[in-house]
C-alpha cells in the first residue's frame, strides 16, 4: 500500500529496493500492495553499469525497519534485487 513520505515520519525507514526501469517499479508495487505492506517511493539518482559507469535515475523503495525483513523476504521469493544497508 502506497504511503506518502510523512507517513513515515515517525519511524525509521529502511531502503529495500532500487527499480531501474517503470516496469520494475510497477512490478515492485503491485508485489507489496498485494501483500499489504506499506511503502513510499521516490525517484533519485544512483551509479549503474559495469564497464561504463553512468548516472541514473531509479525508483527507491522503502519500508518501515518493522516491515523490512517481510518485505525483503517478498522481492527475494520473487527473484527481485534487495538492498540491504
């Protein structure tokens, strides 16, 4: 379920994901609201590539630190990057 960032204000948040295309992003989505695990996304930049390292912009995923280890465990069983800090 899609929260706004002030939903989260009060409570420590935990980066799970980092979607590099919409696809990914929708996918990652419709996996936690299906489940019904609160998230708030935003679009920032990050480093990618092997060979050639080149900025880009994502779609970062996250979670209350309660919800993380659920929430992980959700993208991993569907075969998704997790990020762990």
């Amino acid at each position: 379920m899609r929260r706004p960032a002030e939903y989260f204000d009060d409570v420590e948040v935990a980066l799970i994901h980092i979607a590099g295309t919409l696809r990914g992003a929708l996918k990652v989505e419709r996996l936690l609201t299906d489940h019904e695990v609160p998230y708030a996304v935003e679009t920032d930049s990050y480093v990618g590539g092997l060979l050639f390292r080149t900025q880009r912009v994502g779609a970062f995923f996250y979670v209350s630190e309660g919800d993380a280890d659920r929430a992980r465990e959700l993208l991993s069983s569907k075969r998704f990057k997790i990020h762990r800090e």
